[in-house]
C-alpha cells in the first residue's frame, strides 16, 4: 500500500491505493519487427530496455509512411481524414512521448555518425509526420522547459502566468504557442549565444515550411491538408493542453520545486501507452531517471512527494485532469487524490489547495526550498 484516498482527515479517509503501474503490461508498441528485425535493434539500442519505443517507431514507419505516399499518389479529402484520424488515434499519444524519452536519453549507441543520425530522427523526420516542426523539440523540451522549468518570463510552454482552471486562459496560451513559437525558439537560443541551436531550429522552422510548401505545390491540396497543416494544428492543441494539464497546479509560494509545479497520476491506462508518462513530479526531479524506473522510484521517494506536500492522483490522467478544472470541477479531483503522507486535510482543505496552486502568478527565479531538488532540475 503506498496511501489512501482522501485528503486524511476525519471523515475524509477512503480506500487503500496499491500501485498497479508496477506491474502493468506495456502497451505502446502495437505489434512485434520481424526477427531480424528486433535483432538489429538490441545490437544497437543504446539502454534494452528502451525496445518500446524503437518497436513503436517501427510500427510508424511500416504503417504510417506507406499510408502517406498513398495519399500522395491518390490524393482524396476523405482518404485524408482517414488516415489523419486513424493514425494520430493509433499513435499520437505513444509517439510524443515516444519522441520525449528517446530525446532525454539517446535511443541508439552514440559515437558513430549512423548512431547520430539515428537518433535525430525522431525529431527530425518522425516529428514532422505528426505536425511537430523539423529539429525544433529538443531545444523547446530539453534546453527551455527542463531548465526554465516553468517559469513564466523564460518558458515558452510556462503556465503559471495563467488561472489554469479558466480554459479562455488556454486558448491565449495556445495561441502563444502555437504562433510565438515561430519566433521565439530561434530568439531564445540567439540571446543565449547557442549559436549551433539557434541554426538548428532555424534550419528546422525552415524545412517545415519548405515541405508544407512542396506538398502543396508538388503534390496536391488533400495531401497538404492532412499531412501539414491539420496535424500541425492537432499536435499543438495536444501538447500545449496536455503541458497545461501537467503544470496546472503550481505552488505560489515555492513555483521552483519540482514537486510543486506538477504533480503525479497514478494506475491509469494512459501511463501504460505513454511510458509511465503519469509520474511526471519524479521526471522533473530527475529527467535523466529511465521511463521503466518510474515506479519503483516513485515508491522510493514517498518521504519526499509527503515531505514536499506533491499532490497525487489516482485513476486519472492528465487529460482528465485538465477537462475537470476547466469544468471547475475541483471536487471530482479531490475525490480523486490520494495521501501518501501529506498535511492531513478535509476535502474542502484539498479543494482550497488546488484553487490556491491555480492561481495566476509571475515568478522571477524564485529560489526552490530544496536544494537537492533544485540540484536535480540544473543537473536536466
């Protein structure tokens, strides 16, 4: 048992909370490589236990591709809403976070120019097949998000200058994104003086454009349509709601801890599609702790998550979480969260607690109260 619903006051104590993500069959790959196949892979996989994700890119290649060169060849509106809709239902989810973890950790042996190589196509050619710009992820994901870590005036992706529970609040959030992102990428590297960033991103938003261009011009409006520019529009509500969804709830007084600013969702589906996705507090902490870890480590660092008051949910994702608060329903989310050690408290205490960590506020490096986590965050 790692906790109990409720916030653990009288009268606010539920049932006990074992976790199931320890165990869980893993779902993100949807059928296996041929022998000789996955022999290849484990001769060159950078960490075995990173197979997930290598069978996952496989299926993509071997089913998405050959869909997109079909529709290039027969191009058809409604060819093109089929293969959007059933190619980002199949893989949209598993891929970003795919893409995320092969990105934080190399997926194949480094130190050759075809290990290299390989290791950029998840962002480079993968990427873009699901509306994400070429080249662009890691230094969004990896070099701005990890070590801005949220905070409003830095972060391209920060939510905390926003009422995150006040989705007119999301729609100018995405809007920033979605169109700011053009700019403010390159800028960012460029007043950094990371010069070979700077060219990579550029190159990158460069690409983009360029095959957004060809596939209209070369190639046929459906085929532009449903392979540019909808997934593009798709993939940026995705993500920007899925990080908002995350880092709704951060801590005014302390915005800087990682166990603040985020928080974890347990024995959910979703973590089973999306490489225990759902520990998301512990990612933030340590974002080099491998995806299978998750669990256990999770379980490892209870003391920390109750000593750091992390919220904690069970039996919903992030998603989930996102759609309650923009229906203002903070009760359901209390019904929802799980103590593993924190304050005790009643429910209203809980809900007063998620509306004070929803509350739109501009921080300005404020220092994290806890060394070792603020030590974990640079070291991402």
């Amino acid at each position: 048992m790692i906790g109990r619903m409720g916030g653990g006051a009288k009268g606010c104590v539920g049932k006990e909370v074992y976790l199931d993500d320890l165990t869980a069959i893993r779902n993100e790959a949807l059928f296996a490589p041929p022998r000789f196949v996955s022999a290849w892979l484990k001769r060159n996989l950078n960490d075995a236990r990173d197979m997930e994700i290598a069978v996952l890119l496989f299926n993509i290649a071997v089913t998405m591709w050959p869909a997109a060169v079909l529709l290039f060849v027969y191009p058809s509106h409604i060819l093109g809403g089929v293969y959007f809709a059933l190619f980002n239902a199949l893989y949209l989810q598993r891929f970003i976070l795919a893409m995320h973890y092969s990105t934080h950790r190399r997926l194949f042996k480094p130190g050759s120019f075809a290990g290299e190589t390989l290791n950029r196509l998840n962002i480079c050619l993968y990427a873009p097949m699901f509306g994400i710009p070429c080249n662009t992820y890691r230094l969004h994901h990896i070099v701005m998000h990890h070590v801005d870590n949220n905070e409003w005036n830095k972060d391209l992706s920060a939510t905390e200058a926003y009422q995150r529970d006040n989705v007119l609040h999301w729609v100018c959030y995405w809007v920033r994104f979605m169109v700011g992102s053009w700019v403010e990428l390159p800028f960012y590297a460029l007043i950094r003086k990371r010069w070979n960033l700077f060219l990579q991103v550029t190159a990158g938003f460069a690409l983009t454009l360029s095959s957004w261009y060809a596939a209209w011009h070369y190639g046929s409006a459906p085929f532009a349509v449903w392979t540019c520019f909808v997934p593009f529009l798709a993939v940026s509500t995705a993500l920007m709601f899925g990080n908002w969804s995350q880092h709704a709830f951060v801590c005014p007084v302390n915005p800087r801890c990682n166990y603040r600013l985020t928080y974890a969702v347990l024995n959910h589906p979703d973590n089973q599609r999306s490489y225990n996705d759902g520990f998301h507090t512990l990612h933030h902490a340590n974002s080099m702790i491998h995806w299978s870890e998750f669990p256990a480590k999770f379980i490892e660092k209870l003391d920390e998550h109750a000593a750091r008051d992390a919220l904690v949910f069970n039996e919903i994702g992030f998603f989930h979480v996102g759609l309650a608060l923009f229906f203002k329903a903070h009760g359901y989310l209390a019904d929802h969260y799980v103590n593993v050690g924190q304050p005790k408290r009643t429910r209203e205490e809980l809900i007063a607690l998620m509306k004070e960590r929803l509350r739109p506020m501009r921080s300005w490096g404020n220092k994290d109260e806890f060394p070792e986590s603020k030590k974990a965050t640079k070291a991402a």
